[in-house]
C-alpha cells in the first residue's frame, strides 16, 4: 500500500538531545526526521513530536525543533507505546488520519510498541528505517524483523517523501527535492 498525502500523520518518536547522541548512526535519524518534518510543513501532512520523560532526557534535538517550530505538536510522555498516551492518541484520532508514518528513537522499544498498539488500533503503520535507530545495531535489526513479521510497513524516507508528491508535475516537486532529497 502506497503512503498518501491526504491520508498520513507524521510521528516523531523522542528524538531527545541526551538520547539521541547513544544512537547507532545519531546524525543519520536525526537528517531524516529533518526532512520529514520539513515535507510534511511544505505539503500540509500534520505531524507529532513526542519526548520521552524531558526533564531526565532533554528536549527535541534542536535541529529538528528549528524546523519544526509551532510548541503545540510536542506531548511529553513516559509510556514507551505513544498510542496508550492519552494526550497523543487523542490527537491521532482527532486528524481523522488513517496512515501513521513513524520515525525516531529507540526502534527496539518506543517505535515498535507504538507501531503494534496503532496497528490493532486499526491503522496503516509505515516505520522509517532510515530515521529510526537504537543504541545497538542488533536491537534495531531485530525489531524492523519484528515489525515485518508483524506486517508492518518499513519505508526509507525517500519512500515516504516521493508517495507523498505522488508526480513529478507536482508543484512542490522541484522545491522539495532540492531542498530534502539528497
């Protein structure tokens, strides 16, 4: 199944500045969460930043709270499943959006909970391997396992930044791929 614009919700799972420098290939998660943010605002897809615990892990990476701006899509959390977050969850179903595009930290532990909680919850999950990352290498490997085994939909940020423009006669099209396509 493609990822559609008019259908996708981005979440961004505790890209934290005291976690995020402990994971496997930091700089790689944290570009990616960069330009899915940065598509999402360019094409009006509504997007979620989470923090796990704040206070003891720090706030959003600031590269990402440059772009991402506007306070009122953060939800601090400490529930590793972002779907038994009231808060959250409440703000998923109030978009009326139906595919759930995940990216963030740790793939092993809070990516992988909320991706099968959203699941059974009925929704389209996609998981972003390549903005997605554990301390350890293996922990990551196993759970985008996991996830296929789950039927669970893991993309690359490519993936999800090109189904989004759908065509190349977009009119967004050449501004975001200059901007966000490497």
């Amino acid at each position: 199944m493609l990822m559609k614009r008019e259908d996708s919700l981005l979440l961004i799972i505790d890209v934290q500045e005291r976690l995020a420098p402990v994971m496997d290939s930091p700089r790689e998660v944290i570009n990616g969460c960069r330009r899915l943010i940065g598509v999402a605002q360019e094409i009006e897809i509504p997007f979620l930043i989470t923090e796990q615990y704040p206070k003891g892990l720090g706030p959003t990476m600031v590269d990402l709270r440059q772009i991402a701006g506007q306070e009122q899509n953060y939800y601090t959390k400490t529930e590793f499943s972002c779907a038994r977050n009231t808060q959250i969850i409440s703000q998923i179903k109030n978009t009326g959006k139906k595919q759930i595009i995940l990216a963030g930290i740790e793939t092993h532990i809070c990516i992988l909970q909320t991706a099968l909680d959203l699941q059974q919850m009925g929704y389209d999950v996609f998981v972003v391997s390549d903005a997605c990352s554990s301390r350890q290498p293996l922990q990551g490997i196993v759970a985008l396992q996991r996830l296929l085994h789950n039927q669970i939909e893991v993309v690359t940020t490519e993936m999800v930044i090109f189904e989004w423009l759908e065509k190349s006669d977009n009119p967004k099209f050449k501004e975001i791929s200059k901007k966000y396509v490497i």
